[in-house]
C-alpha cells in the first residue's frame, strides 16, 4: 500500500467515524429490545474488521522505534 501520509489520515479517520458509528449502532439495537442476532453479529465482526484496519494504518503511521 503505498499512500502518503495525509490519505492514510484520511482513511483513518473515515474508518474510525464507522467504527463508532457501528458502536452507536449496535447499541441502538440492543437498547430496541428485539433485534436480529445475525445482523449484530455481522456489525460486530465489521467493528472487529475496522479495529483491524484502524490499528494497521495507525502503525504505518508510527513505526516501530527499538531503543
């Protein structure tokens, strides 16, 4: 992947606001009281997926410094 570091910015903070917003949303559902187990379990493993990819980009952002 090679982006430079202001889209890498970019997509992090675009893949963080879904990331909140499918927190928001999970919560809005379970708060409802009925809701459709598979479509929880499918946002949660999209959260999981975005966790992923926020922390990725996160560390192309700071790499590693061994002292």
């Amino acid at each position: 992947m090679d982006l430079d570091e202001d889209a890498i910015r970019e997509h992090l903070a675009t893949i963080t606001q879904e990331h909140r917003d499918l927190d928001g949303a999970i919560e809005a559902v379970h708060q409802a009281g009925t809701f459709d187990l598979l479509q929880v379990q499918r946002m949660k493993k999209r959260k999981l997926l975005l966790k992923d990819e926020i922390e990725k980009l996160h560390n192309m952002l700071v790499p590693d410094i061994i002292a």
